[in-house]
C-alpha cells in the first residue's frame, strides 16, 4: 500500500446539531495536530482543545481524538474533532485541516482506504454504507452482522473450498501418467457437487439480504382498465396515479417506493397491455414490456368479473420473472377477497381489500417471510454468485459427461474469481471507483 496524502471531511450529517465531527486520514495527521493543536494528543482519549483559525481566534472548543496508525478505522493517522454541530463552525474547521495541508476527502474515501489497508474486506466496507443507509431495524442488525464479517466468512469459506478442490483437479492434470486416475474418485465428485449446492444455498441467503438492504422491483401489468393505477395508488397510500374509465390512461412508468414492515418496495406502474396503433400508447406498451424483464416480481392483474380472468394477457406467457397473478375488482364481482387455491390472490384495490394478504406474499417473495436474513446484501453479490454458480454448473456437467479436467479446472478458477470479486480479493478499480462512490463524504 503505497502513502497516501491527508485526507479531511465532515463526518456528521450537514445541517445544525448538538455535536459536529471533522475527521482526519493520512501519513501529516501528527504534524497538523501539533501546528494547531500546540501538541499531538494522547492515542484514544478524548481530551479538551481550543480549535483556532489561522489568525489564532477561536472557532469553538471541543473534544479531539487521536488514533495512531495502524489502530484506527483507515489503518493510518486519524485525528477526530467534536465541537459544536452548526454549519458555520464546521465549514472553518474543515476549512483550517484544508489549510494546514489537508485536501478535502472524496466520496468514501476513508472507508476505500480501510479496505486497502486490509482493515476491512470489501463486502464489510459496503455494509457501513448500508449500516448507514438502513432503513428499518432489522436492516440495521443484518448491515451490522455482515459489518461483522457474517457475509465475508461465507463467502470466503465458499472460496477457500473451490480453491482446494481446484488444487487437486490441476494436481490431476500435472501428472496424467499416474495408474491412479483422481478426476474418477469420489472425492472430486462428492466435493465438486457439495461446493454448487453450499454456493446456491448462500445465493438463496443472499438474495433475501439483498431484498432487505435494496429492496424488491415490482412491475404492475395488465390489461387496460384492470385497476392496475388504482393498485400503485392503494399501496402507496395516495392518489399518485390518475385513475379514470377510458382505456390507456398511462402512458409512461409511474414510480413509487414504499416500506412495508422494513421491506423496500419499489412499484412501477406501467401502461395497458393492448394492440395499439397510437404511437404513444404503443410507446407505452413496449415500455411496460421491458419493465417487467427488469423486475424482481411482476404482479399481473386481471378484472375478476372477466371469464377470461384466468388467462395471462397477450404477451405475457414467455416472462422469465416470477408473477403474482392478482383477481382485482372482487367489490365488484361480489367474491370474498383472498388466496385461491390455484395461487391467485383476488382483492380490490379500490377498497384495499386483500391487500394484507398481497404484502405477505410479497414478503415471501422476498424470502422474509421465515424470519430476518443472518446478512444484508447487495445486487453486485448476487450477481456474482450467479456467475460462480453457473461455472460450477458448467464444471459439473465436464466432469460427469466428459471428464475433462483442464475444463473443470477453468470453470472452477472462474467460480473462485467470482467469489473474489465479493470480498475484494480480487477487484479492479473500476469497481472500487463505482462501490465507493456511492458512500458519503466523511465514511
């Protein structure tokens, strides 16, 4: 790890607070404590200090904190000063660190220097942000667990078992000439297989942590006229949708998010599914389409006075994401709202009748229905498990079928380079830049 420059920030949300904190990195942390400071404070004790400016007048008194390098947060010097939250006396503490040599912090650039310090992976660099993010109590205590290293330890426990198995098929290859053939023993076979069922049991943990830290993509689909603007307006509580009799009244996607029981739910109202000739609409239509390619779950209504109400609409019947099929307008059918036995829900979305039990099986959907996930996650994971897993699958199917070892071998070293890219142990800096970008000033 090369030194770096020294680096400061406001750590503390902007706007007024009782307490305010301006944070340090870098190699001239002691040097600037000493020029404004009169002295280097004690490691990790909160001591009294005057902060002046540069013309010696006070900002404010407070408390300063200092943690020498390698025993700090970034693994370098770290100088923290507590004073008074206002806007204006942490803009001239930041202010005074820029002037005794500091520069200003980009975009998570303590956490990035954490991680390449080897102070944290990069999964647990990515929970402090969603730690922070967290938008209900339970988010908050998986972020914290995968803070933790819950996640890490899967995941490198997953890839120190392909990297084993990966050592054994090359050892294989580097000796063909042996009576004993090891490609034909059980052990390769037995482990290989256990590997891709522990890898698709963690992308299935995986995927509720996801849901929980960035919740589900939901698309409402459907016919005209079916209820699917009064379905977005139902759950999000407000009229966000025009709602009207004449067919083809949405045109675009409309968007909404909401929480349900800390749950994310990003809804996309999207246009009736019909054979147009107005270009808008036709516009729309296409639109609706590619909605629901994008979506976690798509929830496709029908008017349930309709005695094709079984039947998907046209288009339809090729959609690779899972589908909620919803009977709506029972108010008017005049049938109890609720599950059917062929797994339809049938509610009303004008009366918000059968919504609870719509939410719950979103919530199963989501994998939240047994319980919160041990980890929270992001899409980039599941992604890469998806990888990993298909290599494996591939690996398998050289291994039984054709016993190829020098392609199993490569399947199995594109299964451990997936793995890598969770954890950080391999990354490029294309994906440092995207990750840590998104992270707040001073984190």
């Amino acid at each position: 790890m090369p030194e770096l420059d020294t680096i400061a920030a406001v750590a503390t949300p902007p706007g007024r607070g009782g307490i305010g904190v301006v944070r340090l990195s870098g190699p001239d942390v002691p040097a600037i404590a000493r020029q404004w400071l009169g002295r280097c404070p004690s490691p990790r004790r909160a001591q009294l200090a005057d902060f002046r400016d540069a013309g010696g007048s006070l900002i404010d008194s407070g408390l300063v904190l200092y943690f020498p390098a390698p025993a700090s947060f970034t693994g370098e010097h770290v100088l923290e000063l507590q004073a008074h939250g206002g806007p204006a006396v942490m803009e001239s503490l930041l202010a005074r660190a820029l002037g005794l040599g500091a520069r200003l912090a980009n975009p998570g650039e303590f956490s990035q220097r954490a991680f390449l310090n080897g102070k944290l992976d990069l999964a647990q660099a990515e929970a402090v942000a969603d730690l922070i993010a967290a938008g209900s109590r339970q988010a908050a205590a998986a972020a914290a667990r995968s803070l933790a290293g819950a996640f890490s330890r899967r995941v490198a426990a997953l890839a120190e078992g392909v990297l084993r198995l990966r050592v054994h098929v090359e050892a294989a290859i580097d000796f063909p000439d042996d009576d004993v053939d090891f490609l034909a023993e059980h052990h390769v076979v037995d482990e290989l297989d256990r590997l891709a069922g522990e890898l698709l049991s963690l992308r299935a943990e995986t995927g509720r942590g996801a849901a929980l830290a960035e919740g589900l993509r939901i698309a409402i689909l459907g016919a005209p006229n079916v209820g699917k603007s009064s379905l977005l307006n139902c759950l999000a509580g407000r009229d966000s949708a025009i709602v009207t009799d004449r067919p083809g009244t949405t045109r675009d996607v409309l968007r909404e998010t909401l929480h349900i029981d800390g749950l994310a739910l990003h809804l996309a109202d999207t246009a009736g599914l019909r054979d147009t000739e107005d270009t808008i609409e036709a516009e729309g239509v296409r639109r609706a389409r590619q909605e629901a390619e994008q979506a976690d779950c798509v929830l496709v209504i029908t008017d349930d006075r309709d005695d094709d109400a079984d039947e998907l609409p046209a288009g339809l019947d090729s959609l690779t994401r899972p589908v909620i099929r919803l009977r709506n307008k029972c108010d008017l059918s005049g049938r109890e709202p609720g599950p059917l036995p062929d797994g339809s829900l049938r509610l009303s979305a004008a009366r918000g009748e059968g919504i609870d039990a719509l939410l719950a099986r979103l919530r199963e959907q989501a994998g939240l229905g047994t319980g919160e996930p041990e980890f929270l996650a992001r899409r980039r994971h599941l992604d890469a498990l998806d990888r990993a897993a298909t290599a494996m699958a591939r690996g398998q199917t050289q291994l039984h079928e054709h016993a190829a070892g020098e392609l199993l071998a490569e399947e199995l070293r594109l299964a451990q380079q997936e793995l890598g890219m969770i954890t950080g142990a391999v990354s490029s800096e294309d994906l440092l830049g995207e990750i840590f970008s998104s992270f707040c000033i001073g984190k």
